[in-house]
C-alpha cells in the first residue's frame, strides 16, 4: 500500500520533471539552430558568390561574343574570370582573421 | 493554369503546356496591363500583374505589421500579445541571430529595419505567390459568370496572364539587390568614411603589382554580391512554380498522348500527389528564401563594416 502511494505520488513529479526536460530540449535545440544560423551566415555567402561569380562573368563573356562574334573567347575567359573572383571571395571568408 | 488556359485551333496539348506554364511564372505584357498609365520620363508607368502584386504585398506588410505594433504601443503594458508577440519573436530572432552577430553591436539598430524590411517584404511576396488568387478568380469568372477567356476587355481575364510571384521576377530581385548594393557602400561609409571604405577593399602593404590584378578583381566581387542575391531568390521562386506546374501538366499530356481521359485521371494518381508535395515543400523555401535574403544582407552590411583581409 505505502509502495502504491508512494507511485502515486511519483508519478506527477515525473511528468513535470518530463515537461522540464523537453522545455530544456527544445531550449537547448533552438539555441543550437542560433548557434548554426550565426555560423552558416559567411558560408552560405562565400558558396552563393562563388556561383554568382561564375554565372555573370560566364553570361557577360557570352553576350560579348553574340556582339563581338569572337565565341568561345569571350565565353572562356569569362568563366576564368569569375572562377578567380568567386574563389578569391571564398578565400576571404575562409581566411578570415 | 486550368482557369487561364487558351486553345489555340489545331494545337496539341503538347505544344501550349510550355507556353502555358511560362505564362503563368512570368508578368504580363507591358503592352496589355491591367491599367493604363502615361509614361513618365520616357518609361511605362502602366500597371502589370507583378506591379500589381507588389502594391498587395506592400499593403498587406503595413497592414500585418503596422497595425498590431500601433495597437501594442497605444496599450502601453509592454507585453506584447497576438500579433505583436509573433512579430517581436521574429524581430527579435533577426536581431540577434542575423544583424547583431554580423554587424556589430554598435551598428545593430542603424541595420535591423532595414534588413527587417526585407525580411517581412520578401516573406509575404514569397507567401502570397502559393495563394491561388487570380486562378480561383478566373474559375469563378469563367464558370460562375460565364465569361468567356476570348473576353479580352475582361478585368479579371486581364489578370490571369502571369503568375502571382512577384518575387520570381528578376527586376523585382534585382531592385531589392540594388537597395543592398548601395546599403553595403553607405554602411561602409558611416562606419569608416567614404575614403577608407573605399581603401578597405584591399589588403594594405602589399607590393603594388598586386594591386593591379586585386582592385579589379574586388570592383567585380562588388557587383557579384547583389547578382547572387537577385539570381537566387528569382531562380528559387519561379523554379518551384514551374516543377508544379509541370507536375499538373503531365495529366493533359497524358489524356492526349492516350486518347483517353482514363489515362489523365491515372496519372493525376502520381502527380497530384507530387504536386501537393511540392507545394509542401515550397511553403518551406517561401520562408527560407526570405531568411536567407536577410542573411546575406547582413553578412555582406556586416564585410562592408567589420573589415578582415
């Protein structure tokens, strides 16, 4: 009967101890998903300027050989082009002091 | 698409689903627009679907964000509840975890509007675009009314040519960038006068050749931040609508490709289906386009500001 009660008496204990503790999990997640958001800022921007790069240097090369009929010249170097400008912009969040 | 569709005598059905569905991303033609306007400096003030839609969405922020803040600060209790409760959660989300941590805490305040802007901006434009408005107004048109589609002088059939994305226009991207464009060099300005910024481009004490190859190569960086920011954004946006869209196709491709209605309804099994996945899907880039938008502003506010070579 005691051992009975004494369930009895756990059992709300528990739950809010439960409650507590998924609180704290979904505390503790959200704070992660911050910490990750503050972290992913400079990659997402180095990664998107590396394809930017690359896609308007190679359309401004494209459209200079429609003007000029000089394809591929054009086309190549400026795919070159942006390779360098993209990965010099991926090297400056990489090598952030 | 279904409410807009227009056959053209003799043609399959494979020859109008890739019109159809271009029509349905992009604006309208600027030589029919919804309501006619003079030009101003030689330029077509006329109101075109995507206009349109930027009038809705700039209405709808103000609205959804203006009137609950007023209402907030007219109590004067300092708890905010309802609306105001969601909108301080998200204000205060973009604060901290966006602006503070990449601008600094000393330009914070001067930067949040402004990236808040775009965030709330770009949400509902985002939003709005999976609201079915001016299909269910052309259903309603066409058989409730019974106007016909030919019916050219129609308001409503005006309004069905173009989707209702207007953040899947790349002008629309490309003025949004433009606004960070020039965010970027006046952040940088404030922060460390307009020579310094402009010396901050580049590494100091290098050797001079360096900075013959260096100068070019980061006037080009500058013109490429705004550029990923308008292609992304536009790209993700009208993407989505065209995979639907194409999904949804596939049942009147199917039924003429058979001969048989039996084989569009078959197929509507699997692309129906697919289509409400996607559409799944898109209400979470919706939210994840506008916050990554806001990201990057802030990231590249924040290069401008917090120098490192």
């Amino acid at each position: 009967m005691k051992h009975h009660l004494s369930r009895k008496l756990q059992t709300p204990v528990l739950i809010i101890i439960m409650i507590d503790d998924q609180d704290n999990f979904l505390g503790k997640s959200l704070q992660q998903f911050q910490r990750f958001v503050r972290q992913a800022g400079p990659a997402a921007a180095a990664s998107y300027t590396l394809l930017a790069a690359i896609i308007l240097l190679g359309g401004v090369g494209y459209i200079i050989d429609q003007y000029f009929d000089s394809s591929p010249t054009g086309l190549l170097i400026g795919l070159g082009l942006g390779l360098v400008i993209g990965f010099y912009e991926l090297a400056k969040s990489v090598f952030k002091k | 698409m279904i409410a807009g569709g227009e056959k053209a005598p003799g043609s399959s059905v494979m020859d109008q689903v890739g019109d159809n569905i271009i029509h349905h991303v992009s604006n309208s033609d600027i030589h029919h627009p919804i309501v006619h306007l003079p030009h101003l400096f030689g330029i077509d003030m006329s109101v075109t679907k995507h206009v349109l839609m930027l009038w809705i969405v700039a209405v709808i922020v103000s609205a959804a964000v203006i009137i609950p803040i007023r209402k907030f600060l007219r109590r004067g209790d300092g708890v905010p509840t309802g609306m105001a409760n969601a909108i301080e959660s998200v204000v205060k989300f973009i604060r901290d975890s966006i602006v503070e941590p990449n601008v600094g805490s000393k330009w914070v305040n001067t930067w949040t509007p402004l990236i808040l802007t775009f965030f709330f901006f770009i949400l509902f434009a985002n939003g709005i675009g999976m609201v079915p408005i001016f299909d269910v107004l052309g259903a309603f048109n066409r058989f409730v009314l019974g106007v016909p589609y030919a019916d050219q002088d129609n308001f409503i059939n005006h309004l069905l040519h173009g989707g209702v994305t207007a953040t899947g226009n790349f002008n629309v991207t490309a003025a949004l960038a433009t606004i960070t464009f020039f965010t970027i060099i006046v952040a940088g300005t404030k922060a460390h006068g307009f020579i310094q910024h402009w010396k901050n481009l580049v590494p100091h004490g290098l050797a001079w050749p360096v900075y013959i190859i260096l100068i070019p190569i980061e006037i080009m960086g500058l013109f490429v931040k705004p550029f990923a920011l308008t292609m992304r954004l536009a790209a993700n946006m009208t993407g989505g609508h065209i995979a639907l869209l194409a999904l949804l196709s596939l049942m009147a491709i199917f039924a003429e490709m058979f001969h048989s209605a039996v084989a569009g309804i078959g197929v509507a099994f699997l692309s129906v289906p697919m289509a409400a996945a996607i559409a799944g899907l898109e209400i979470i880039v919706v939210m994840v386009q506008a916050y990554v938008f806001t990201l990057l502003t802030a990231v590249f506010v924040g290069m401008s500001i917090n120098v490192h070579h």
